[in-house]
C-alpha cells in the first residue's frame, strides 16, 4: 500500500506479517512498525478484491441507474480512502516491534534502534559511503533522546568507550568494515569475525 508520495506505507509478506513505514518530512523512513497481529494481511488481500472489481469494465458508471450506495463505498474507499480505512482496522498492541531510524544531518542513515533499545550505528567516509557497522552489545536507555545524535553519541561513550570514528572498548560489539576502491566501489567487507571478502 501506498501513500500519496507514491512512498510504499505498509508491506505485508506471504504469511500476512505487516509492516508500517512511518516517514520523516525529508521522506527518510523515520519508524518502521512490524505488526504482532497477521489479520492485515487479510484486509489488504480484500481490499485487493474490492480494488480488482471497482477497476473491471463491469463496475457501474456514478451516471449508470444501477450504480447503488454500495458501488459509491467501494469507489471512495478504494479511490480516495483505503489509508484510512486501512488505519481504522488497524490495532496497535505492546508486542508490535518499532524500530527507530536517526539520520545525520547529510540524510544519511546513522542509528536504528529496535523496539528493545538496541542500537546499529553506520559510520561513513568524507564521500559518504559506508566505512563501518557497529551493532552494540546491549541496550541503552535512550527514552528521552530518541532523535539526537549527537547526545546517542555521547550516551554511547559513556557506556562502551567509543567516540565518533574511534575504537570501541567493548569487545562484544559486533562490527563490520568496508573499503571502497577509487572509483567509489566496495572492494572489501570485513565482518566482526574477521572474515574478509572481495568484490
């Protein structure tokens, strides 16, 4: 499903699992929602139906006699209304999995933060390609500093021993590095096992 953007607001797999993204005013995605309920998959799987018939050559013209109150539902709700439609039968419970993404001031992505706090900090060369990937080994409490990097950052510090490109005193941390060739592209990753490969 779609929003008015054309940007994808919900995505829902072979199983039924939804997903929600949720954006920021830069049209970064800010949130994104996995559902702990499987019954949108349902919804949409109708709407899909409702959409297929309101499209075909046999719907009713508004003009045509038989164009009843019915045809005028589904015409508004799969033509102007389905989000929020979709909204409305949508119910939010404590076991949906939020996670956050924080972007620098570049529009590049910097945090992502799960629903239990755990935090994978990008980090990024002067040509804005991706240089290495920490995900930290334990949770920080981060409640009242959801979208501040810089204060991420030093919450960060303080608890693991890493400033902006240094090293990390907590062995646990799992971190993964890249190196680019001149042209821009990524020539080696070297996962936190050491394992390198080339491209």
């Amino acid at each position: 499903v779609y929003d008015l953007n054309g940007r994808v607001l919900y995505s829902v797999d072979a199983e039924g699992n939804t997903v929600k993204n949720i954006y920021n005013a830069f049209g970064e995605v800010e949130q994104v929602i996995q559902y702990a309920s499987s019954d949108m998959g349902y919804i949409i799987g109708q709407f899909k139906i409702m959409e297929e018939w309101v499209n075909s050559p046999d719907f009713p013209d508004p003009s045509d006699p038989e164009y009843t109150q019915e045809h005028a539902d589904a015409e508004s709700t799969v033509r102007y209304g389905f989000t929020a439609f979709f909204e409305s039968q949508l119910i939010q419970s404590e076991n949906d999995i939020t996670t956050h993404n924080i972007y620098d001031t570049r529009g590049q992505l910097q945090f992502s933060i799960d629903g239990e706090e755990n935090i994978v900090e990008n980090r990024y060369t002067s040509f804005g390609e991706v240089s290495k990937t920490i995900a930290y080994s334990s949770p920080i409490d981060i409640t009242e500093i959801k979208h501040i990097p810089s204060q991420i950052k030093q919450k960060l510090e303080e608890q693991f021993g890493t400033a902006n490109f240094g090293n990390i005193n907590d062995t646990e941390c799992r971190q993964s590095a890249y190196i680019y060739d001149n042209r821009g592209q990524l020539k080696y990753s070297i996962n936190s096992d050491g394992k390198i490969t080339q491209n």
